[in-house]
C-alpha cells in the first residue's frame, strides 16, 4: 500500500518548522533505537528523506508524526495548515484518517499527530494525505513535497479503543459495517471463483474422456472393417480374436455340426450312451485309472486320472475326468451327455474338447467324461495361488491380458457356431 503526503510549505519567516518521526516511530519502522527522522528541519527540507518510501508493516495501523512552529516572543503570528486524503482502491482502504482537524492551527510547542490506515482486507494499495501550511500575510506562497509510503494491509479485527481515538461512535459503526460487508463479498467470490474452476475441470476432463472414446471407438470400427474373417476359416494362431461388429446370429454360417444337439432329452442315461453317437467315443474303463478328487461341486466332480494306451506298450497320459454325483437329476446327466457329444466334434486351440467316455467307473455309477490335462491346472486355483506366493511370482497384467484374451477367442469360436457358453468362470477354464 503506498502512502503519499505532501506537504505544501510557505515561507516561514520568523518561525522555525519541524517535522518529523521521533525516536519511537523510527524504532517501530526501521527498528533503530535513539534515531530521529527529520523529513522538515527548522524550515530546511530534506530532500534524501522523501526519495526513499517509508515501509509500514501490517502490524502498525498508523505512523505518528512531530511537529511544531517555534517562534520569538515578539511574534505573535501564526502558521495554519488544511488537509484532505483520498485513496486509490477504497475496496482495500478506505480514505486515511488523521486525529487532528482538517483546519487549524500548527502548534508552537512540540505536539504529535497520526495517520490512520482502516484496511478491509489484506493487500496493499496506494493513497495521500495533502497538507498545506500558511500563515496570514503570505498564504500564496508555497513549496510543494512529496512524502512516500508503502503500507501493507491485513484483514483483521482493530480494537474499538484503538478506533475511538480517530472515529466517533457512528464511523466506527460505519466501519465495520463496511468491513464486515467487504468480507461477505470476498467469501462470495471466492466461493464463485472455486465453483467456476471446478467446472471447468469437470468439462476439460469430460472432453478428454469423450474425445479419447469417440478416437479408441473409430479405431476399433478401422479394425474390425479392414480385418474381416472370411466365412468358415478361423485363424487359431492369432494373437487377438476378430469379434464381428454386430452379434445378429443370421449372420453366421449354418455349421453341419449343430445337428448334434436334436436329442430327445426324454431318454436315459443308457439309452444315450448306448445309441451310435456315443459308441464312437466311448473309452473302456480299464484304460483309466483314477487318482485324487480335484474339485467338487454341488452337481459334479473332477478327478486327476491317468490314460493307458495298449497300442504303446501300456504308456500312460494325465487326463482329467468329469463325473457327476448322487444330487444329479436324469436330465442334468443327460445334458452332460449331450455336452459332452457336441463338444467332442469342435476342434480349436482354446477350447479343451473331451476325449471320449466311460461307462462306468470304479467310484461311481454314473458316466466319466475324459478331457486332456494341462500342467498347470484349474484357472481358479492357479490365480489363487499366484496371488498368496511370493512378490516376484505374481501374475503381471500382461499374463492376465493374454489369459482374458484366449478366453475370448474360445467364445468368440462358439459364437459363431451358434453356440452359447452359459457358465463361463475361472472354475471351468484351464
């Protein structure tokens, strides 16, 4: 906040003016002990001492000032000054007050005066206190003087003892009147400035989001155009599935294959197994031997099993065996049956089609489907423990991504055959 009074001084013939900061003002600005310092000094301006600003602190609400107008005992004559003060930005200051009158006298003995700052808020800002001194036989001559201040505010409650000694009750009403009124203001546009950033972040993050979907989506539609699969040849050895665009199911082929699933649901689980569909993939029981239980469902059961081959001198392979258990309903068993038919005629990379089936097995009565092993294992377990070993043994999103990816591809194949895959979880995938 700049302070600027200047002082409009006459010829002061017979009188010696003064003023000046006393020692106690110059300790509170520049906090020098034992110092005056003279800005008027027996009528001889000092021209270093108005160069430089005066910086007033935001802890001093006023800067005190000296002053007298020493004269012989002969003269009987006086020196008067007038004053006004204004302030360039009264949102932050209002027009300096002094504690003398606007007209008057200048005393002859040493008196004191002040300027009062009353800040509304914190800043600084520019202001004046104009004097003019004259006396009655010379009051058109005058020296005009420019004196600096840089006053800092801050927005803070002035005791009402310190307001009294500038203000009378009213104006100290009016003030803080004024004040408090300016604080609501700051508070409201605050509020309103917080409010409009926020919004526009809200719409520059809308933007991004909506124009990085708008771009992934028209990448996906130039994908999917220039990449199309030519009906009934399935790349398996891609590394990412080509999903059709739209999944109408009157688009696909008519695959031979399909009329596997025209059974008479009606039949027994003898009935079935005894028709020539399934005499083509029926496995003897001897050449499967069957190992501990991996999982158990409400319905089923998977047993960890090996395959003999008699063809290789009586060779063993891993396998896996699916079963069902007492809670099994007819038409349950004779949906796994025909599951087990229809899968058993699709061929493709990521789906693990069953080998054949036992008619019976040494540890239940009902039918066991026999699939390939993998090393391994059941996809739910595998993540199970990755996730409780060690740090350097986690998946990586990498590997997670390629799993999802194969998944989809599986479905994808089945899709096209018209086919729909209604339990697809980790407990079913390998």
């Amino acid at each position: 906040m700049n302070v600027c009074l200047i002082i409009l001084l006459i010829n002061l013939s017979n009188a010696q003016f003064n003023l000046y900061l006393d020692s106690i003002a110059v300790e509170q600005l520049f906090e020098l002990k034992g110092y005056q310092f003279h800005f008027i000094d027996e009528n001889q301006i000092r021209q270093a001492a108005l160069e430089t600003p005066l910086l007033v602190s935001a802890d001093m609400h006023f800067v005190e000032f000296t002053w007298n107008a020493h004269s012989s005992k002969i003269d009987t004559s006086h020196i008067y000054y007038q004053y006004n003060t204004s302030s360039s930005n009264e949102q932050i200051l209002l027009q300096p007050v002094l504690n003398i009158n606007e007209k008057g006298i200048v005393p002859r003995e040493v008196s004191t005066f002040a300027i009062f700052f009353p800040c509304l808020t914190t800043n600084r800002v520019n202001a004046s206190v104009i004097f003019r001194f004259y006396n009655s036989t010379a009051n058109d001559i005058s020296t005009n003087i420019n004196m600096k201040f840089l006053k800092y505010c801050r927005d803070e409650t002035i005791n009402n003892s310190l307001l009294a000694q500038f203000y009378n009750s009213d104006q100290i009403n009016s003030y803080l009147l004024i004040k408090e009124s300016r604080s609501r203001d700051l508070f409201s546009i605050s509020i309103a400035t917080v409010f409009a950033y926020s919004l526009i972040i809200a719409v520059a993050v809308f933007l991004i989001v909506f124009c990085t979907a708008i771009t992934l989506f028209c990448l996906y539609r130039l994908t999917t155009e220039n990449k199309k699969i030519p009906n009934g040849v399935i790349d398996n050895y891609q590394d990412h599935p080509e999903l059709p665009v739209s999944f109408d199911m009157t688009t696909f082929e008519d695959v031979s294959l399909y009329s596997c699933t025209q059974y008479d649901f009606s039949k027994t689980a003898d009935e079935l197994l005894a028709s020539t569909t399934f005499a083509d993939c029926t496995i003897d029981e001897d050449r499967v031997t069957l190992h501990e239980i991996i999982m158990e469902g409400k319905f089923g059961r998977l047993f960890h099993c090996s395959l003999s081959d008699p063809s290789t001198n009586n060779s063993t392979q891993n396998i896996y065996g699916k079963t069902v258990n007492s809670s099994v309903t007819p038409i349950q068993l004779n949906q796994m049956l025909h599951d087990c038919c229809l899968f058993a005629t699709l061929k493709h990379s990521t789906i693990n089609s069953p080998l054949g089936i036992v008619y019976k097995n040494e540890l239940s009565p009902y039918p066991l489907i026999v699939y390939p092993y993998s090393n391994k294992g059941i996809l739910k377990r595998f993540i199970i423990q990755n996730r409780t070993s060690a740090r350097e043994q986690l998946l990586s999103t990498q590997e997670l991504v390629y799993m999802a990816i194969h998944i989809a591809k599986g479905l994808h194949f089945l899709h096209r055959r018209k086919m729909l895959m209604k339990d697809i979880g980790t407990r079913n995938c390998l």
